[in-house]
C-alpha cells in the first residue's frame, strides 16, 4: 500500500509542475473526478473526513 501512494504521489507532482500548479489541487481534482465517476449506493470520505453515500 505504501509503495502504491508513493507512486501515485509521484505521479501527481509530475502533473503539478506540467500544470505550473499545487499537489494538492491535483490531488483535489482526482478525487473531483473518482467520486464523479463512482458508484451510486458507495460511501466516500469528503475534505473534512465525513463519510457520505453517492
């Protein structure tokens, strides 16, 4: 797991310097983008660490 976040850490400071903007806003998109293409019914943890139901 922890190989698996450091990779992905690694890959969204590549976007964030091809994108002249901050880790956590890339970071802030995928999220954007995976709880957009989730599954209707699946709990998702927001910002803020409270769980919510698509």
């Amino acid at each position: 797991m922890a190989a698996e976040n450091q990779d992905r850490k690694t890959i969204y400071i590549q976007i964030a310097k091809q994108q002249n903007v901050s880790i956590q806003l890339v970071q802030k998109r995928r999220a954007a983008t995976l709880f957009s293409n989730g599954t209707e019914g699946h709990y998702y943890q927001n910002e803020a660490g409270v769980w919510i139901r698509k």
